[in-house]
C-alpha cells in the first residue's frame, strides 16, 4: 500500500524504472533492518528489484536463467527443507577447533560439511585424526571430494545429515543454523555418550548452557558453544 501511494504520487518515476526500483529497494532494506532481520537479507531486499529492472533491459535470453537456477540448485539444494543455509567455516575456526580435540587420536563429524575446505585444515593439523564430513548439495560435495584429495583422514560422503548416526564419533562439529538445534540436541542426545563433545559455530541451543563458549579472533567473532551431551553445566565466555 505504502509503495502504491509513492507510485501515485511521483509519477515521473514511472517513466525511470531503475532509479523507482533502488528506491523500492531502499525502503525494503529500511524495514527488514526496522524488523531486525539478518544483515544479508538487508542486502537481498536492497538489490532484488534493481536487479530485475537491469536484467530486463539487458534482454538476457531465458536458457541464462536457466543455468543460474540449476547452478544455484547444485549448490544449495533443498535449503528450503533442511533450513540450513551454506555457512562456511574459516580458518580461524579450523584452529580452534583443532585446539579442542583431545590429545589422542579421535574421529570428527562436520554436519554439512559445505566445501570441505574446513576438514582439510583439521586433517593437515591432525594427521593422527580421522575426519568425516557429509553434505547434501551436490556441487559442495563434489568440490569438498576434490580439495580433500590427497588427505587419506578425510573422508566425504553425500547424504542426509540427519541419517548419520553420531555414536562411532567423539567429537561432532555444526554449522546449521537457529532451526534445527533443538533437533540437533535430540539426536546428540539419542546417540553420543555423555563425555563426547558436540560444537555449535555461532546458534547456541536452545535452553541449554554450554559447557564452554569460545569467542574468537576473525573478523565476524565467531562464536563457538560447546556441550557434553546429557550435561547442562555452564562456564562464562573466553576469548
């Protein structure tokens, strides 16, 4: 209703679709921020409609969009379903959870393991270690396969994650998102023993206090919550 009245009364920017568009785009991001919604989708609402007014004068032909839409399906696959975005995990994290394992040789699970990027830095730390990521999406899990080539600790696999039983593991590393924690807590719950570790990167569980939470160093300061599955201990935050 807001953006029909602005049409009606500044005519003129009927006849300048793109600078109508950044202004609608503008509004948009304005109350998404107004609403408290994520930061990305700031950006999303700032440039959809400009995009499209530029994608329209540029007549690209329809197989291009095409492509795009099968690419993006590759690569994100069914986020609608699992509620999981792709989050990728960086080398800072990589460390400090290298830090957290226990001194002897232990095995990992990344639960959406995205690129495989973050394994391959655990495997190169660890080499005693024996690393397992599963991913969902088809062209992650191809490239983690093809950057983890070389490393014979890392092992990717292509799947649902919530199939993968979590008992023959001693640590489990997650980077989902708000949605399915309580999901996560359930299945940590049901099948990992009581003094294994279970480590959330930045969406605590609901309900549930940490028995650590690390604050690190990287430039978003990611934080990582630390369980012990049947435990609700707590200790204060450490940088």
């Amino acid at each position: 209703m807001a953006f029909s009245l602005i049409y009606i009364s500044y005519r003129p920017l009927l006849q300048m679709p793109l600078p109508a568009a950044v202004l609608q785009g503008l509004c948009a991001a304005f109350i998404s921020y107004k609403f408290g919604a994520p930061r990305w989708w700031w950006w999303i609402n700032l440039a959809f409609m400009p995009l499209v007014v530029v994608a329209l004068a540029l007549q690209i032909p329809p197989l291009w969009y095409l492509g795009a839409f099968v690419l993006c399906l590759l690569v994100f696959w069914r986020t609608d379903k699992s509620r999981v975005p792709l989050y990728l995990s960086n080398a800072t994290t990589a460390e400090a959870v290298a830090a957290l394992l226990p001194q002897q040789p232990c095995r990992l699970l990344d639960m959406g393991c995205g690129d495989g990027r973050f394994l391959r830095h655990l495997a190169i730390a660890r080499p005693d270690c024996q690393f397992t990521g599963i991913e969902h999406a088809p062209a992650t899990w191809l490239l983690a396969k093809l950057i983890n080539l070389g490393h014979s600790n890392v092992q990717i696999q292509y799947g649902n994650l919530w199939r993968l039983p979590l008992k023959e593991f001693d640590v489990v590393y997650a980077f989902l998102s708000p949605a399915p924690m309580l999901q996560l807590l359930d299945k940590a719950r049901q099948e990992m023993q009581a003094d294994k570790l279970l480590i959330s990167n930045s969406f605590p569980i609901p309900d549930q206090l940490a028995t650590q939470v690390l604050t690190l160093s990287d430039r978003r300061q990611t934080q990582l919550y630390c369980y012990k599955p049947g435990l609700t201990t707590t200790s204060k935050p450490r940088n």
